[in-house]
C-alpha cells in the first residue's frame, strides 16, 4: 500500500470515531511502524467463467478484492476496493470498462478505498446497503436487481456483521454463470463476528438467504481465513471427511501461497458448521438442540479458538 492510501485509510478512521468498529480499526492501523507492503502472501487469480470473468486481488494482510467483468459486454465492477491502484492496474490489464463499485460493509478494509477510487474514475456507481459507505450514490435493499453488463445482480440484505450487510449474488440469463461475492458474512468454512447483530440475523443470514442459492453458485468471500476456519470447522466434527478433505486442500493452497476461493454453496453445505446448526453432529459439540442457539454458542467458541496451523 502506497504512503497516500494508507494516510487516506487513517484520516477516514479519525472522521469515524463514533463507530465503535472502526475506533477499534483505528487503533491496530496507528501503531502500522511503515507503510504496508503491497503484496503479501497470496498471487492474484483470474478465473474463467462461461459469461464472465473474476480476478481475485489480494489487498491488505488477508483482504480480497475482486474485479468482475461481464464477457459480453467488458463492463466491470469493483467489489470492496480498498486498494484503489492495484484495482485501476488489473482495469488497465483487462482492457475493460469499470462502471461500478460493490461494497459488501462500511468497514474500511473494505470500504477504505471508495472516495479515492470515485476521484480517480468519475461516474462509478457505487452501491451499498448502509449510508456509512464512503462514496455511496446508490442504497440498495434485499433482493433489489440491477444489471452489470448482461449479467443480472441481486444484492441480499445480510445484517448481523454489520447492520447494512450486502452479499451480492450475480448470474447470466443461461444460469451458467452464478457466483456471490458474501464479503464478511459468509467465509470459507466459516462467518463473520456478530459485530452489530444477533445469533438470529446470522442464521437467517446464512441458513436461510445465502442456502437458497443454488449449490453450484461460486462463493468468493472477504478473507483469506480458510485454514483456520477448517481447523476450527474439524473440531467441531473430527469425522466429516469433507472437512479433512477441504483443509488438506487448503493447506497445500497456502503453502503454494495460491488463495482458497471459490468454494461454492454445496461445499459450504457440506463442512462449514455454521451452515450446519441443525445437524445433530454439530449440535453435540455446542449442546444445544435449537439451531439459532447453536450458531451463538459456535461464535463464542470460534471466538475462543486457537487453531494449530
């Protein structure tokens, strides 16, 4: 990160003391010693789809940012652009036309980049569920439709992580195409602190809203986390072969320093335990029986891991 993006980074932080999460940001990024470098230790990816294409950017320690763009049409969108540079780069590579800006949260590893990106690209529409979004021209509500392109987007109300959580769910008209960019709601193996929410808006959240999708929807999430996520998702249930499978995987992807995403919504499905709060496997280590009860004793446990990895 440059020394101007990260001077950007704290002043948004000083404009916002009156959001606890991010005095909380404030805090660790004053003591940073020297600016961050710009790279560290995931490559860049670039995935193929049949109607589009995603290129996955590494930003901070363990962001992601991703650049969609619409095949047929080579109109793009940002998702979370924190690092406004390596964005408008991967623009210039692409050859593509960026018209549009998602942001999943305010927080400002996410959100961070916003006005700077805004000043640099005129006439970006930047769309948002909560007014604490820099930049915001459109606030979008639960199941609101819109178009990149030819593909269609359907922004879905979230809250738990934060209050004005949006995942974004995107397809082409074949449905050949489908991915959702889940941002801090829904990690690989794992979800986001109930930072302004409940046990309940994350169930519905993620048991409800995000499981209605189909199975094979692609599923690029905020962070880098999986390992310790799976680490933690293992103990949970020591015998789910598609946990010991996926952390297997995962490890060699890091060791490779290759990033974990995409899962899809099946895989979710089948090993990440707060997807899984009405199975009895996972109930028997919380204890509980009802599932909203189980999700809140799987976030204080989470809360409490020390995964060894």
């Amino acid at each position: 990160m440059s020394r101007t993006n990260l001077g950007n980074i704290r002043r948004l932080f000083a404009a916002a003391t009156t959001d606890p999460i991010a005095c909380t940001y404030r805090r660790r990024a004053c003591v940073l010693p020297r600016p961050l470098p710009r790279r560290y230790c995931t490559m860049a990816a670039k995935y193929q789809l049949d109607h589009a294409v995603v290129r996955v950017l590494p930003a901070l320690e363990d962001n992601y940012m991703y650049l969609l763009v619409d095949a047929a049409t080579s109109e793009a969108a940002i998702v979370d652009p924190v690092q406004p540079d390596d964005v408008l780069a991967a623009v210039k590579e692409e050859g593509v036309k960026l018209t549009t800006v998602l942001t999943t949260h305010h927080h400002w590893d996410h959100a961070g980049g916003n006005e700077e990106l805004v000043k640099k690209v005129p006439g970006l529409t930047v769309f948002g569920g909560d007014d604490r979004i820099g930049a915001l021209t459109r606030e979008v509500k639960h199941e609101e439709e819109f178009k990149l392109g030819q593909l269609s987007v359907k922004a879905l109300s979230t809250p738990c992580h934060t209050s004005g959580h949006i995942c974004y769910y995107v397809h082409s008209s074949d449905l050949k195409t489908k991915l959702v960019f889940t941002g801090d709601t829904l990690f690989v193996a794992n979800c986001g602190k109930f930072f302004e929410g409940t046990a309940e808006q994350m169930y519905n959240a993620l048991c409800k809203v995000l499981s209605s999708l189909p199975e094979d929807t692609q599923v690029f999430c905020g962070h880098e986390y999986t390992v310790k996520s799976l680490s933690f998702a293992l103990a949970v249930e020591p015998h789910n072969k598609n946990t010991q499978d996926k952390l297997e995987w995962a490890k060699q992807q890091r060791k490779e320093q290759r990033p974990t995403v995409p899962s899809t919504i099946g895989q979710e499905l089948s090993y990440n335990p707060f997807m899984r709060v009405g199975v009895p496997s996972v109930q028997a280590f919380t204890g509980t029986s009802d599932p909203i009860a189980t999700m809140a004793s799987l976030r204080n446990a989470k809360d409490n891991f020390k995964a060894k990895v």
